[in-house]
C-alpha cells in the first residue's frame, strides 16, 4: 500500500476510472457480438450496427479505445458484414 498521499488519491482514481471503463467495453463487446449473432442468423443488421458504431465511437470520445483502434474496429466489423 503506498504511504504518499497523492498516490492514494491517484489510487482511488485509477478505480473509479477502471469500473468506469470497464462498463463501456463491456457494454461495446455485447454490442459488437449482436451484430456478429444477427449475420450469421441471417437477420437484418442495420439498426444493430449503427448502435455498435454509436458505442465504438463513444469509447473513443471518452477515451477508453485509441481513435485508431475505434476506426479499425468499426471497419472490420462493416467488411465482415460485407463479405457474408
């Protein structure tokens, strides 16, 4: 356990932020795997698409996923929907 105060504080951050963070990627893998489910069935899969675009462009608005890798997610995500 740290002795130095601003590492407590920092400590103390660095959970409320990792929940925080936590519950939006969760949230995007459920979103990302819908998508995936609905393809392979055969279902259609533009409104569930356009909210898996929503959330991958929200995590990385607030940070939790790097510009970068919003992009690529979303852009693999729309050629695997392609390719079926």
């Amino acid at each position: 356990m740290a002795n130095i105060k601003s590492q407590k504080k920092r400590n103390r951050q660095n959970q409320v932020r990792r929940q925080r963070n936590k519950t939006i990627t969760s949230d995007l893998k459920t979103s990302i795997r819908r998508v995936r489910e609905a393809a392979a069935a055969g279902e259609p899969t533009d409104e569930l698409m356009r909210a898996a675009q929503k959330k991958i462009d929200t995590a990385a608005a607030k940070g939790v996923l790097h510009p970068s890798t919003a992009a690529r997610k979303k852009s693999r995500l729309a050629s695997s929907l392609n390719s079926n």
